[in-house]
C-alpha cells in the first residue's frame, strides 16, 4: 500500500468519531432545521406541513415578537457598563500591585460560578420584603435620614429589566473581558509611554493617546463577542428569576424560541426564528471579518 | 551639551537612580557646580514626586480594587449566611439591625444541608450532573485531539473542504441545532436518558478547531524522527503529540468540564423524570417546590457552587491561558 494512502486511511480512522458525532447533531440537523423552518409541526399530529414563508410573515407581524427582540437589546446595555468597568479594574491591576492574584480571582468567582444557583441567589437578593438590595437601600435611608423604599424589583415590569442588568454587570465585570484587557493593556509598548511623558502628558492624555487606540483591537473583539453572545443570551437567568414575566418584559429570542418549541410544540415556528438570530448573528460575524483591521492602530 | 530633561530620566526606574548617583558628586567649586546642584535638585524633587504620584496611583487602585471585590463577594456572603440560618429567620441583617449583624453567619444550621438533600434527591442529582459531566469531557476532549490531529497533520483527501465546514458551522448558534436534535432523539426514543444528556455535547466543532491550531504551533522534528523510527500514527499520536499539549489539553478540558457543569436549557429540554435529572435542573425544579424556602434553596445552591469555585482556584492558570488563547485567536 502506497504511503500516502495508509496516511489518508489512518486520517479517516482519527477523524471518525467525531465526524459521525458532527453529522449527526451538528450537519445534518442544521440541514434538517433549515426545512422545517419551512413547515408547520406539532411533532403529535401527522407529519410537517410545508407552508413557506408563513412563519418568517407571522414572526414579523407579531408585536410580541418585536417586543422580546426589544428586551434582547435592552439587556445588552450591560455590555457597555461591564466593558467599562473590566477596563477600569484591568488598569488598576496593571499597576504592579502586590496580591494582583488574589483579587483576580475574588473578581472571577461570579462569572465561574454563574448558572442557576446563583440566579436562584439573585433572585433572594432582589426578593421585595427582606431581599438584601431593598435591606441595602432601606439602610441607605436609615443612614440619611429619608424614607427610601427599594422597588419591587423582579415582579415590577419597569424594573426587572435592571435588576438582570445590575445582575450581569455584577457577573461580567471582573471576567473574561478583564483578563483580555489586561493582557492587552501588558501588550502596550514601555517607550510609548516615555514618548508620551516627555511631551508633558499626564495621566489622563495618556490614556486617551497611547493606552486606548493599542488596545482598540481587544475593545473591538469584546464588545462584537458580546453583542454575538447578547442575542442567544437570557434563558438561564430569566427562567429561574422571572419565568420570563412579568408580562413577558425579561423574555429574550432565546426564551421564546425554548416556549415555542418545548412549550407550546411548535417545532416549524420556532426554528424559523433561530434561523432569524442566525442571520443577525452572521451579520455582526461579517461586521467583525470586514472591520477588524480598521481598528488596528498599529 | 544639552541636559537631559531630568523627567525623561526619571521614567525609567533604574535609570533615574543611576543619574542621581551620577549628577551629585563632591562639589567642585567652579560655576557650573551650581548649576549640577540645582540640577540635581530639581531632579530629587521630580523623582520625589514621581513615587509620590506612583505610590497614590497604587493606592486609588488598591481602593477601588478592594471596594470592588466586597461587591463581588458580598453575594456569595449572603448565599452561605442564608444557607445556615435558622429556617424562618434567615434576614438578620433586617433594618434595625446593627450594621456588622448579617454579613457573616450568626448561627450553623448545618440540618438544613441534610434537610435540602432529604426533600429533593439532591445527591442524586450530584452523581447524575458528575457522570454527565465527566462522561461529555472526556469523549469531547478524545475525539476532539483526534480530529485536531488528523486536521493539523495528516493528508487526506476533502480536508480543507471538511474543516471549512467545520469552522462553518461554529457561527450557527446552538439554537438552531438544539430542535431538530430534539426531535432526532425523540425519534430514537431517547429521551430522559443519559444518552441524550452526554452525546450531543461529545463533538463539538470549537474543541477540534481549538486543539488543531495548537497542534500546529507544534514542532514536526519529534514526529519525523519517530516515523523513521517506525513508529505508527497513533504512536505519534499518543507518545509525542499528547503529551505535547498538556497545556491545551487541560484548558479544553477546563472549560467542557464548566460548560457542562453548568448547562442548564439543554438537559431541561430532555429529561422528564427527577431520576435523570442533573444538578442545574434539579435545583430549578427544587425552586419550583420550596420557592420561597430560602434556607433550604441556598443550601442547595451552596452545593452546586462550592466544587466549581474549588476547581477555578486550583486550576487558574489554565482558565486565564485559555481565555488568553480564545481572545487571540478572533
């Protein structure tokens, strides 16, 4: 047997497991979605109906839809505060402290341990008679000397929004994002801020001309990641802390697609819409390829 | 000859003390040794007030770095002092309180530990998230290192093709996959059993992708000289390219092992009875018994939490190279 084919066969013979695996719950079902998009199915009652575009029309034209995409983007806007602050932790541990260690880990633990049982933790924290936040803001008020009241955080529809906010922020901040700044922030070049210190700028110049353009690269990556992740993000924390309510106000694409399908068995509706967050996934995976340099200074 | 400004010296550590040393030397009494002096001098207090500057930047940063970890750990406070209050009376830190009461545990009700595993089959659900758990890690890290080599190594005919379809198919989020993979092991009947809580988290695109990229950055000398030798490709495999990648290896292993530890909507969607159910969706069906059983529900979320902070903080190095590594790689 010639060696090259003995190498080809022992390639097919390594890359069997997973290649089955990959056919059968990652290619074929993709393909299989792709139809059923396309169909009508309550997986009980005979087979898929093929009905076109109906579920992308229907998608379209129900306002509740157009509300849980809303509640999608709405809970992103913790993106931007927890982006913020895991830059500004990430400076203050370039500073060449001593116990850098220790405080990157204590600023870890919230995001290693996310999942449901600190949702379920949350979910006391925000708890309206004695959940820890109103107990904090009553206290507040004890110390000024005002009667202030803490809202009824997750059964109030204007505020539980921002209570899931305040959660991520709280799970984000000292993650992922801190550890990709600060590596970045160790990636700056020394002599720039020389150059910098013999032009006579301070602290704040400093930031803005050198330290901000050389990590632009890892600010872009974030916060495209981020906004990837945002769109399939929201089921775990709002099925434990709000069942998706009140009225439906936590309730993201993801949430309604598990309602869809596993809920209410409409496997032909529900696939429609994960291919709908495929397409605005791709778009901002396209946004990342053909933008990606322009953000690199350097 | 031109001074140096004495802020340029000042900005490398080392070098500015070399120049103190240097610009004050036993006074000679010509002109220019005012000059050296007041140089000099202006040099001590531009230093001076470098460190001091340096010396507040660091204090600022440890304030605002220690203010931040109370935040983030303040939670975690809460979860263990609720989990060992009396039941009933778990808010001590109520308004009237004095202000050190409630941060740390007044009582150790340790009985509502044995009392959350009694009402809801908790270790059970322990062994059914630790068997899931391990099961997907292992199959997911073997067949991923196998796929990853024939991809960095081998030559076979439709590689490019099959990897492109690979990385493809990284961008389709889970969503998309999740029904349809529903239906198929519903289909096969396999729902409510392992099977169907192990498999489909095995083969993973990322896993391959990921060890194939590191595979690369591997030097081929080992390899040649062992095919000389003789040896076959899966002796390659395991005696030179395994033990080679240690390190990508156990931050793969790392983050399967969290993801699975933790994923919640995936075993929701397939198991139906509390025999098969795992950690996460045992406790989310604990809430729905005891909703507002605080003591108990925090007891429970105490146990579920406490072996994943105890892996991060021995296995750090291999969570923050990983993380490293994915940052880079986009």
């Amino acid at each position: 047997m010639k060696s090259s084919t003995k190498e080809a066969l022992g390639a097919y013979a390594f890359l069997l497991p997973n290649l089955a695996g990959f056919l059968m719950f990652t290619s074929i079902p993709v393909a299989f979605s792709l139809i059923l998009a396309f169909t009508r199915w309550d997986l009980i009652s005979g087979p898929p109906v093929f009905v076109g575009f109906d579920n992308f029309l229907r998608m379209i034209h129900d306002p509740r839809f157009w509300k849980y995409c809303g509640n999608t983007v709405y809970l992103m806007a913790a993106i931007p505060i927890s982006m913020a602050g895991s830059l500004i932790l990430a400076l203050a541990m370039n500073q060449k402290l001593r116990g850098v260690v220790v405080f990157r880990t204590v600023y870890f633990l919230p995001t290693i341990s996310a999942g449901v049982a600190i949702y379920m933790l949350w979910r006391l924290v925000y708890a309206t008679e004695f959940g820890y936040a109103n107990l904090l803001i009553a206290k507040l008020g004890n110390l000024l000397n005002i009667p202030l009241r803490g809202p009824n955080w997750l059964n109030d529809e204007r505020w539980a929004k921002p209570a899931l906010i305040i959660m991520s922020v709280w799970q984000q901040v000292g993650g992922y994002n801190m550890i990709l700044y600060l590596a970045a922030l160790q990636g700056v070049p020394r002599e720039l801020y020389e150059a910098a210190d013999i032009d006579g700028a301070n602290g704040w110049h400093k930031f803005w001309a050198v330290t901000w353009p050389i990590i632009s690269p890892t600010t872009f990556f974030i916060g495209v990641m981020s906004i990837i992740g945002g769109f399939q993000a929201g089921f775990d924390p709002a099925y434990i802390m709000t069942s998706g309510g009140p009225n439906g106000s936590t309730t993201t694409i993801i949430y309604e697609i598990y309602n869809e399908a596993f809920v209410y068995q409409h496997m032909g509706y529900a696939c429609a819409m994960a291919w709908m967050l495929f397409m605005v996934i791709f778009l901002f995976t396209l946004v990342k390829w053909k933008l990606f340099h322009r953000f690199v200074y350097y | 000859m031109e001074i140096i400004s004495p802020i340029r010296l000042l900005l490398i550590h080392v070098n500015a003390e070399a120049a103190v040393g240097l610009v004050s030397p036993v006074a000679s009494v010509s002109d220019k040794r005012k000059e050296l002096r007041s140089g000099s001098e202006t040099l001590r207090e531009a230093k001076r007030r470098a460190i001091l500057i340096s010396r507040m930047q660091k204090l600022l940063a440890y304030l605002l770095l220690a203010g931040g970890a109370i935040t983030m750990v303040l939670p975690f406070m809460w979860m263990v002092t609720t989990s060992l209050s009396k039941p009933g009376s778990f808010s001590m830190w109520s308004v009237k309180a004095r202000w050190w009461e409630g941060w740390l545990p007044l009582s150790f009700e340790w009985k509502n530990y044995v009392e959350a595993c009694k009402v809801v089959p908790l270790a059970k659900f322990y062994l059914n998230s630790l068997l899931v758990t391990v099961a997907t890690t292992v199959g997911q890290v073997a067949t991923s290192a196998m796929a990853g080599y024939a991809f960095a190594r081998l030559h076979f005919w439709g590689r490019e093709k099959l990897f492109f379809a690979y990385l493809a198919t990284m961008m389709i989020p889970g969503a998309v996959t999740m029904i349809p993979v529903f239906i198929l092991l519903r289909h096969l009947g396999w729902i409510d059993t392992y099977k169907a809580l192990i498999l489909p988290g095995m083969f993973t695109a990322y896993g391959t992708f990921m060890l194939r990229q590191f595979f690369l950055t591997l030097p081929r000398d080992l390899e040649d000289a062992a095919k000389i030798d003789g040896c076959s490709l899966f002796g390659i495999f395991i005696r030179i390219i395994l033990p080679l990648s240690k390190p990508a290896l156990a931050t793969l292993t790392t983050f399967t092992f969290m993801g699975s530890w933790m994923n919640f909507m995936w075993p929701l969607v397939v198991t139906t009875s509390e025999e098969k159910f795992v950690l996460t969706v045992g406790l989310a069906y604990f809430q729905s018994l005891y909703s507002t059983n605080w003591t108990l529900l925090m007891a429970g979320s105490v146990m579920m939490t406490a072996p994943i902070i105890l892996l991060f903080v021995f296995n750090q190095r291999f969570f923050v190279e990983g993380i490293k590594l994915s940052g880079i790689k986009g």
